[in-house]
C-alpha cells in the first residue's frame, strides 16, 4: 500500500526498523543537536540543568530550520510562537525567563555554527590497492 501511494505522489519512502535511529539521517541529526545544546547549556546551569530542558525545546522549536525554511512550531502549527506564558497561582499572566529564552537560543546559533564548521571537515582515510 504505502509503496503504491508514495509512487502515486511522485515521493520516496525509506523504511527503517523502531528504535534505531542510525538508519534515518534527521533523526540522528536532530539528536545530536539536541545533545550539542544540552551540553553546551549543561556547563552554564550545573546541578539543576534539567530543570531548563522546556527551555532548550522551546529554543529547539522555534529556531529558524533551513530543511524546511521556517522553525518547526511554525511549520506544525501554521503559526510564529508567542512567548512563553504561564499562570502563577494569583491567576497573572507571566512572562517565564524572557532572559534564559534569550539565552537558549543564542545557544543554539552557537552550537548550530560549530556543528556547520564540523560539517565541512572530513577524515583522510588511506587506501590501498590490493595486487591480484
């Protein structure tokens, strides 16, 4: 069925088993970003690091994506994020850590440019040529 239907579409499929995630790219691609900005935002905020995990998502989310040409909140929901607001138990409309958002996501361009001078490095493997 689903190879009939993407052929219908002019689309390729590519299959891969649950849990391994070594075979799908963007999968692999997005963990090791996510795990770039947590490392880098784990050397700021020691001991309690988890606790800013929303932040890092929110940064994540909402940064722009050159894959898809918007930031993923905008392409899922059809809409630019508002800012974070959270209701205290007062029931007052708060803006939660303006600052640390700004922060993350400055993070983020950060971790983004070191990945892309990364990306351009390449090992120089030696070969061989086997006589026969």
């Amino acid at each position: 069925f689903w190879k009939g239907l993407q052929k219908a579409w002019g689309t390729r499929l590519k299959f891969s088993t649950a849990f391994h995630p070594q075979t799908d790219g963007q999968s692999k691609r997005t963990i090791q970003t996510l795990e770039d900005v947590l490392r880098s935002c784990a050397l700021e905020w020691t001991g309690n690091w988890d606790d800013y995990i929303c932040l890092v998502e929110f940064a994540y989310n909402n940064s722009w994506h050159a894959s898809i040409k918007c930031a993923p909140f905008e392409m899922l929901y059809g809409r630019k994020c508002r800012a974070p607001i959270c209701w205290d138990q007062v029931g007052e409309r708060v803006i939660e850590g303006p600052e640390m958002i700004e922060v993350t996501n400055a993070k983020v361009v950060v971790a983004k440019e070191s990945l892309r001078k990364l990306a351009h490095v390449r090992k120089v493997m030696p070969i061989s040529i086997a006589e026969n």
